[in-house]
C-alpha cells in the first residue's frame, strides 16, 4: 500500500509511521510530548522541565510556540505519538531541526529517521540550502542517528549558560544545493 502524498512529503518512511504537522489546536498533544520529553531526556535539551511547568505551563503559551515555530511534527507508531520535532528559519540560507524527542521504546524503529527526513524535506520546500542542528556532545545514539542523513560535525556550539554540557553544531547541505553547486 502506497503512501498518501502528505505522508510522503513529510517523509514517512514505513507503514507503521504517520507524521502529522500541528496546529495551534494541537497545543495539548504538542504539551503531553513535550513534558514527557523533558521528564525522559533533560539532558537532550536546552530548556528545562521546571521552565514549562507551574506558571510556564499555560495553555497560551503553548499555543504561542506552536504559532512561533513554522514547523512542529508529531510521529505516530502504530497510531501512538511517540516522537517530535520542530524546525525553525533563522535565516534565508538555513533550516534549523531544534526540539526533536523519540520515546525509548520507539527508538530505532525507524521514527527519528523519518522526522529528520520531514525537517530536511520542509527545508527543501523552503529554499534552504543547509539544515543545522545542535547535539549534546555525549548523546552518541543521536550523533549516529544524524550521521546516518550526512549531517556533519561542524565544530562546539557556544553555551550560554554556566556549567551545561558542551553541544557539537552538526550541518547538512540540501541535495538541492549540492546540484546547483
């Protein structure tokens, strides 16, 4: 059975896995993923598990991130959520894959592929050239995962903030550049 053409410009890559984009209507699901996120994998995040509860836990504001960042999709396996991203324009010439999260009993089923292949093809469909990302430098697993789709180590990203862990950028050129190259 084929893929509908919305799962396949997502980037679905196997029957037992749906991407769907959010809307700002889809706030709670994107909270539920997200506090679990920050509950299972603090270490994997810039923000904090404290930063999105009590006061910060507002159904206006996660209705705004969801309004703020252009892209924001759930993976479902098996038509469970189980997985997460975002992706962000900072600029003309780049695409950055930020929030992205898969539930441990949904890793290496091929769900982080197919996000990751959901933020390069909207990058595509945005002209981009490169998508970048920001990695902990001790989450190998993630490292592989990214490697796997040719995203490159492209040296420390500058932390912010006193005694976090170091983060490596990783970088990749779109397909699209590369022939225009």
């Amino acid at each position: 059975m084929s893929k509908d053409p919305e799962q396949r410009a997502l980037g679905a890559q196997d029957e037992g896995i749906t991407l769907s984009p959010l809307s700002v209507d889809d706030w709670r699901l994107w909270r539920d993923l997200r506090i679990e996120a920050l509950r299972e994998a603090a270490y994997a995040f810039g923000s904090k598990l404290s930063d999105w509860q009590g006061p910060g836990d507002t159904e206006e504001r996660w209705r705004a991130r969801l309004t703020d960042v252009p892209l924001n999709i759930v993976a479902r396996l098996d038509g469970k959520p189980v997985g997460m991203v975002s992706a962000i324009s900072p600029d003309v010439k780049s695409a950055e894959l930020i929030s992205m999260w898969v539930a441990p009993f949904a890793r290496g089923s091929g769900v982080g592929d197919a996000l990751i292949q959901a933020v390069v093809s909207w990058a595509e469909r945005q002209h981009a050239r490169q998508v970048v990302l920001a990695v902990r430098a001790d989450n190998e697993r993630a490292i592989a995962l990214y490697a796997r789709h040719e995203f490159i180590d492209s040296g420390p990203v500058r932390n912010t903030n006193d005694g976090e862990p170091p983060e490596r950028l990783m970088t990749t050129t779109l397909a699209s550049s590369r022939a225009q190259s």
